[in-house]
C-alpha cells in the first residue's frame, strides 16, 4: 500500500496531477478541488489510496487522511467505485458527506453525477453506520482553497473530468459567472457546488 507521495509537482490534467518522486512521474488522480491547491513546480503531499484491479493500478490523491479515509470507506458500499467516490468528495467534504447520510440526505447526494433518487437511497442505508458523525470541522464542499486566477478554465475541466459533455459545462460555466466575478477571490469549490445545482435541475 502506498501510503501518501512526496515531491515535486510536475504536471496537472483536468482530473489528474503528475508528481514526481524519486525521479519517477507518479499520476496520481485527484478531486478539482484537490487539484487547485496544487501549482506546477510546486512541493506537494498527498495522502493516497491505491486501486487494484487485473488490467490496471491507479493512485488516487487527497489533501488529507480525512479524504482519503472517506474515499475508501464509500467504497464499501455496494454499486459504489473508485471513480464515483471520487466524484462525491469532488462535489462534498468528507464532513458534508456525513452531515448528509446523518441527516438522511438523499436529495443531497442526488447532486453527484451518476447518484439517482433510488441509489442516494441505497447509499444513506449503506453508509449508515460506516462514515460517522459529523464533526462540524469541514467546508460545506471540498477542502481546496479559493482561487482567483483561471477560475472558468479549472471550473470547465472539473466538470468535464466529472462526466460532462463540453457543451454542458460551457453552459454550467456561463451560469456561475456573475456569482464568481462579484466575489473578490472566486472559490472553485462553491462555484462547482452551484454549478452542478444548475445541472441537476434540467
């Protein structure tokens, strides 16, 4: 098991950051809001969680032990794998995921691409006892912090990295752009948030 990398960041990709350790490349696939606390050049530590299958190993990377802790435990649930894990810590918090299978949630977890009524369902019984309870610590979505610079681009690729058609995310883009340019430093975390309410609602 490989526990966490440590090193120098030598690429990023919509759904993916490349870093180097040893002299090895390491991809390593992270949440959008993962991805924008890191820079090119950059150290980095990341905690991660490697996936085993017969045709491939994938790394997978988080900010913290929370997110990767949470990640492996929504594995457990049935019909639950590593990329749509993925995609809920890439539109909640690990605290937000509790609150929401705590509380009941299932029009929450409706808002993760490829979650349905019938499936947030399954999960809140699934993930009842296993994710714990909230601790009232975590942002309401993700842990990166606010970024100002190239806010559509990263916005754009997250949803696309996220399943979405080009089209789809030029749209959901235009329609966080007002609440992005009225704040001084736009948080890509809150601005997914809203734009995939945006798209759940068509």
């Amino acid at each position: 098991m490989i526990a966490f990398v440590s090193g120098t960041v030598a690429g990023l990709g919509p759904d993916t950051a490349v870093v180097e350790v040893g002299g090895v490349g390491l991809a390593v696939q992270c949440t959008p809001t993962t991805l924008a606390t890191l820079r090119v050049g950059a150290a980095a530590r990341l905690a991660t969680s490697l996936v085993v299958r017969e045709d491939s190993l994938t790394l997978f990377g988080f900010a913290d032990d929370d997110e990767k802790r949470t990640f492996e435990v929504l594995q457990t649930a049935n019909g639950v794998g590593p990329k749509l894990a993925l995609a809920m810590l890439a539109v909640y918090s690990p605290d937000a995921l509790r609150a929401a299978v705590a509380g009941k949630d299932a029009k929450a977890l409706t808002a993760v691409p490829g979650i349905g009524p019938k499936g947030a369902q399954k999960l809140l019984l699934d993930l009842k006892d296993k994710l714990g309870a909230p601790t009232g610590t975590g942002a309401a979505l993700g842990v990166g912090a606010p970024v100002s610079a190239g806010w559509r681009d990263q916005l754009h690729a997250a949803l696309v990295g996220l399943g979405y058609a080009t089209r789809e995310a030029d749209d959901a883009v235009a329609s966080v752009t007002a609440e992005a340019e009225a704040a001084a430093t736009p948080d890509i975390g809150a601005l997914l948030k809203a734009a995939l309410r945006g798209l759940n609602r068509r």
